[in-house]
C-alpha cells in the first residue's frame, strides 16, 4: 500500500510539473510569422515594335534550311 502511495504522489507530482513547465507555452500569444508578400511592378508592352521597319525587314527560315543540312547533328540511334 505504502509503494501505490508513493508512486500515486510521484505521478502526481510530475504531471503538475510538466503541465507547469508547458502552461506558458499554451498561454502566451503566439509567435505570427509575417511573410512579404511579392508585388509584382506594372509592365507595359509595347506592342508597336511589331510594326517597326526593323521587324518586317526580318528574312523568314525558309524550310529546306530547317530540315536539315551539312549539320544534321548525331544520328538516330534507335533506328536500325
């Protein structure tokens, strides 16, 4: 009987001190961590520039330059 008291009381005694030791941690106001949040600035395009002379003066890829030539690069090697 005298051990279940003894242990009773010890049981006791650590649960008021953990609670103790954790109770300012539930009753402080808590720690708010504030994030910046990204503004992005005003961009304007300006899309007239697709009508400059330098654009429509641009030369168009002509298509047997596309598909290849003395620079092909490495061959296929899954074909056979």
């Amino acid at each position: 009987m005298f051990l279940w008291a003894i242990s009773l009381v010890s049981l006791a005694l650590v649960a008021v001190l953990s609670f103790m030791l954790l109770m300012p941690e539930f009753s402080g106001t808590p720690d708010v961590v504030v994030q910046e949040v990204f503004e992005a600035p005003d961009v304007k395009v300006n899309f007239g520039v697709l009508d400059s002379l330098q654009v429509r003066n641009l030369e168009p890829f002509l298509p047997s330059a596309m598909q290849g030539g003395a620079n092909q690069g490495k061959p296929n090697p899954f074909q056979p």
